[in-house]
C-alpha cells in the first residue's frame, strides 16, 4: 500500500491516510514497518512481531496442572479399593466397590437441544439393576430442562444451596436438607436462580409405586 506525504484532496472530499490493522501487542513491541520511497511516497511493509511472547508464566502453570493430574491419578489408584463383604445369599465372601472419594467423580455436561452447553453437570456414582446413586451440581443461574424418566423414580435431597423444583404444574423451593420425589413419567424441571453453587444428590429407583411417609 503506498501513502502519498502530499494528497491534494478535491473539494468537500475527505480522504483517510491511516493503515488499519488490528491491535497491536506492545507488550512485545510489536509494530507496523514503513519505509520512505525516493518518490516521497511512503510504503507500508507489513508487521514486525517484535519479541517472541512470555508465555513462562503459563507453561508453569501447565506442568504444575498436569503433576498435580498425574498425583491424583495415582493417590485414585491406592484409595480406590474393593471391600470384602459376606453374600446373604450364597454365603461366600465377594468384594464390591463401597468407597469412591469425590475427587474420583466423572462429571458429564449435557448439550441442550439449541447446541449451547448446559450450566449443570451430572455424575453417577453407583448403579445397579435396581437403582442409581448421583449427583447434580447446578452452577449459577443453570437450569435443568423439561424432561421425565419413563422408568425410574427419582428422589432429590438438596445438599447445598437452594433450587425452585418444577414438577407438572406445581412449583417448589427446595432448600438445603429438603427432599422431593419425582414420579416416573412426570415431566420436571430444576432451575437455580441463585448466584450460589447449588448441589443436589439424586436417587433413581425403579419401582411401580412410591410410599410416601409423612412424620408428625
């Protein structure tokens, strides 16, 4: 691109001299090279990078993340361990895996029909044929959409925060140590409108009728 030093502009005619790039990185002295023609022109030669970037900071962090990865991935291997029980059934002794640490929890976040990323997550942590065992973490402000289980009721108990619990019609405040029963086939939604971490665990069971016991 060259840029004349004299521009004679017609009348009511503005013209623009400037060389429009995007923002430059002065950190690292980056730039934007001219040089000066025997014409009295000026031509643009393009961008000088400057310095490579500092990224020692970020690297360091990196290999602190991953060692500290790695130390978990180990510490999981020795803390997760089968528990020798006694079968009521056949009376011989089997192990089963009765203890898993929080921090050995693999968490799922489900995509919403609309393609954006839920503000939920949702983690198993025991199952059987019977029933399963989980937790849902709703972040600030998630909602967990319409949906029903066709097979399973599910029992929630409100752990941490608070969350409004949609279930057909009726709408509830759950607070921290409540508990709420979903029927299977029943559409409901959970919404946390609070700026707060909100955690729930789930119970699913499948069963062809809920008892439900009131103490008075």
């Amino acid at each position: 691109m060259f840029l004349s030093k004299k521009i004679k502009s017609p009348v009511k005619l503005r013209r623009s001299s400037r060389h429009r790039v995007a923002p430059l990185a002065i950190w690292r002295n980056e730039r934007m090279k001219y040089v000066s023609l025997a014409s009295g022109e000026i031509n643009c030669l393009g961008l000088d990078e400057g310095c490579k970037e500092d990224d020692y900071a970020l690297r360091k962090l990196q290999k602190k993340y991953q060692k500290k990865h790695e130390d978990n991935k180990k510490s999981k291997k020795n803390r997760i361990k089968k528990t020798e029980v006694l079968d009521s059934e056949t009376g011989d002794s089997v192990m089963l895996t009765l203890y898993r640490p929080f921090s050995d929890y693999e968490w799922t976040i489900p995509k919403q029909e609309h393609g954006a990323t839920a503000r939920y997550a949702i983690t198993k942590v025991f199952t059987s044929k019977m029933f399963s065992f989980g937790l849902l973490k709703m972040l600030p402000h998630g909602i967990k959409e319409e949906q029903y289980s066709p097979t399973d009721n599910i029992h929630f108990v409100v752990v941490k925060g608070n969350v409004r619990v949609t279930i057909y019609k009726s709408s509830y405040r759950v607070s921290q140590s409540d508990s709420i029963i979903v029927p299977k086939g029943v559409i409901y939604s959970i919404k946390n409108d609070k700026s707060s971490l909100a955690l729930l665990v789930s119970l699913k069971v499948t069963l062809f009728r809920i008892l439900c016991y009131v103490l008075t």
